[in-house]
C-alpha cells in the first residue's frame, strides 16, 4: 500500500506538470489574435487569460466525468497506466511547442491513455463508442464548424462595417476582442483543465480513495484550476506567434470574430461533455476569419503542418505512452526509468528553445534571429540567395562595375569618389 500511495502522489503530480504544459501549450488560443492585433500588451493578455481560465475550472464537470469513467475501463485499470499516459502527453506537448505548432493537448493526453491502458489491458479496455462519438468525431467537426462560422461572422461584419471609417471602428473591434478573448480563456478552462482534474480523478479510483463514478474532489479541481493558470501565465509565446502571425494576418474585425466563434463552440461542447481540442477549434477559427475578408489569404503551409501535428498527436502520444507503459510494468526500476526518460526528454526540449527564444518581447517581429547572432541581420534563405545570385545588379552598379574591370586591365586607377547618376556609390540606394 505504501508503494501504490507514493506512485499515486507521483501521478498526481505528473497530471499537474501536464496541466501546466497544457496552460502555456494553449494559451495562443485565446490570446494570440489579441495580441497580433494589438488589442492588449502580450503580459497583460496572458495574465488575463490566466485569471479566466482559473474561474472557468470551477463552472463544470461534464468532462472531467468523460475522460474518468468514459475512455477506458476502469476495472484493472493500474495506476502505472495512468502514469505511462502523461509521460506521452507532456513529451508531445514539449515537442510541439518547441516547433511552435498548435497541436491538440487533449489528443495527446487521450493518445497517451489510450497506448498506455492497451499495453497494459489489450484493446478491449477501451470504449470504441466514446473514443469515436467524444473524441474523434468532434475533433474532425469542431475545426470545421467554427471555421465556417467565423467565415460568415467576419463576412458579416465587413458587410455591415462597409460605409464607416475602418479606423473609427477599429477601436470598438479591438475591445470586442479583449471581450471575445475573455470568452475563449473562460471556455478553455471550462473544457482543458477538466481533462487533468478527469486524470486525477480517474488514478484516484485505481488507487482506491474515490469510488468508480464519482465527481472530482474540489481540491482537485483547485490544484488543476491553478496549474493551468500558472501555465497560461507564462505564455507559449512560440504557438501564439504561429496562430497570430503564421496562419494569416488580422484585423481587429477578423479577431473579434474568430474568438466568438471559437468561445461559442468550446461552451456548447463544454455544457454536454464534449472534450475536444479547443486547440482545433480556434485554429479553425482563425482561417475561417482569414478566409472571410475579401483579398484576405491563409498560408496553407504552415496549415498543412498544423494538420499533420493533428493526424500524429493521437498515435505518436500513443506509441509514447504504450513504451511508457511496456516499462513502468516491469516494476519499481522501471517507473524510475520512465520518470528518468520524462524529466530527461524535457530538459533536452528547453535546452534547444533556448537557441531562439520567443517571449513577449518579440513575439510579433516579423523575423526571429537565432539567439547567437550578434549581427543584428537576417540570415538570408535559400531562395533569397539563388534569387540574387541569377539577378542582374543595377544599371549604375553595372557601369561602375564595367569602367573599374577596364581600368585595372588598362592599368589605370579607377575613380574612388562619385556624386550622382550612373556611377554612384554600389553600397548606397541610388536616389530617384
């Protein structure tokens, strides 16, 4: 009993590092058109979000009751099980992260449980009815549904904008935005923290102290609330940059109804147990809102990773978990190993961040420089490169570059000092 109450502890702390891991993972959700806009500070939007993501841990517990007693079956289920699937959730949400994609943190913690408990129990500890009718289904309508109302709601606004001044009302938009992104950091808490006080709940029912069914303690449903607010606060200033400048460029119009949409999906799944990736949702939201202005464009390419971090979250979260699991089953040295890999992996992922950090100084740049350049220029890339190696110079430089070759083979000093015109100094931007 003494060593099922130490791993249960050791559990319980591992569901709050991956609440924390899910607050900063997600907090682009909310604040990321916020802060590309400009409608708030970068600090101020995350300390914001944080605040309403804590209030909004305490409005339900439709899912946290879905993933305790619906995705797997709790009879045999072993508290190493539960501990083998966040070790899979929290490496893929490092991983992501790190890449600065807005991957599901949901569908890691479910791919995770779900490798896990069929490496431990076989595939018939899992609820195929709940996997396909909670979790997939709405992961492949969820995106889809807010993006078409977001196309609708930004098509709507410009309509019913077109004959005022876009700058006079840009100022109204921006504070709708702050509103509609207060909506989407109260969902994400009513939605995302449930998943980890669900966790608990469910390693608490393995270990004995709860009975099968039961709701969340409230001191679960504290210690989730405030973990996902401490990592919201923090910011994952590297998914905000991607979902606020790498998807589209906004207006203000485009934001506010991007978080509308988004905040209205996430309640509604939210108010009938619905736990989908609210990841998905506002990353939907936000290329239905691109999508919607006229001359507006979406940058398919970084969709196209986004969709392919979607499709891997759930098998590769898996396989992390199923080798998680395969381990921590062959005892006590094991779970050490496990804990070991986990804390391992981790450091290795914060190390590479560190090479080019992204915080809130400099999350709307246009360009990131790598940490060790010095020189305060951009590298250029590939493309530039072969661009300018088959593109000819200027007229003037061409000139300047013709009279200094003959005059070397001539012999005879070419001019050092120019005024204007064709022979103008190559280093300078002629004027025109």
């Amino acid at each position: 009993m003494e060593h099922i109450t130490l791993l249960l502890g050791i559990v319980i702390v591992t569901a709050l590092v991956f609440d924390f891991t899910n607050g900063f993972h997600d907090t682009a959700n909310a604040m990321a058109t916020t802060i590309s806009t400009g409608a708030l500070k970068p600090k101020t939007a995350v300390a914001m979000s944080a605040v309403l993501n804590l209030v909004g841990a305490f409005l339900s517990v439709e899912v946290a009751k879905t993933i305790s007693g619906g995705i797997v079956n709790e009879d045999g289920l072993k508290t190493e099980v539960i501990f083998a699937a966040l070790v899979g959730a929290i490496l893929w949400n490092l991983l992501t992260w790190l890449v600065g994609l807005p991957s599901s943190s949901s569908h890691a913690l479910f791919g995770g449980l779900i490798g896990a408990a069929v490496m431990s129990m076989g595939w018939s500890s899992i609820n195929g009815g709940t996997v396909v009718t909670k979790i997939l289904i709405p992961a492949v309508a969820a995106p889809l549904v807010a993006g078409i109302a977001a196309t609708l709601a930004t098509r709507l606004t410009y309509r019913i904008g077109r004959n005022t001044d876009q700058k006079s009302t840009a100022k109204g938009y921006r504070a709708g935005q702050i509103a509609s992104a207060g909506l989407v950091s109260l969902a994400h808490g009513t939605n995302d923290a449930q998943k980890t006080m669900g966790i608990i709940t469910l390693a608490l029912i393995t270990g004995g102290v709860l009975n099968p069914g039961a709701n969340p303690p409230m001191w679960v449903i504290v210690s989730a609330g405030i973990a996902i607010a401490l990592g919201t606060y923090l910011g994952g200033w590297r998914i905000i940059r991607t979902m606020g400048k790498g998807l589209t460029d906004l207006a203000p119009q485009q934001g506010f109804a991007a978080q509308t949409s988004a905040a209205t999906a996430i309640l509604a799944s939210s108010h009938i147990g619905f736990s989908l990736s609210t990841t998905q949702v506002c990353s939907g939201a936000v290329m239905g809102a691109g999508l919607g202005r006229k001359g507006g464009v979406v940058r398919w390419s970084t969709a196209t990773r986004m969709f392919v971090a979607w499709g891997l979250t759930l098998p590769a979260a898996g396989l992390v978990g199923a080798g998680a699991e395969f381990l921590t089953k062959q005892g006590p040295w094991g779970i050490t190993a496990t804990a070991a890999l986990l804390v391992g992996g981790s450091a290795v992922i914060w190390v590479l961040s560190r090479r080019n950090a992204i915080d809130h100084t400099n999350v709307t740049d246009d360009e990131i420089r790598p940490a060790e350049d010095t020189t305060g220029a951009e590298p250029a890339g590939v493309v530039t490169t072969a661009i300018a190696a088959v593109t000819p110079p200027p007229a003037g430089t061409l000139a300047a570059s013709t009279v200094t070759d003959e005059s070397v083979k001539a012999g005879v000093t070419a001019p050092t000092t120019t005024t204007t015109g064709a022979m103008a100094d190559p280093a300078r931007p002629a004027t025109v």
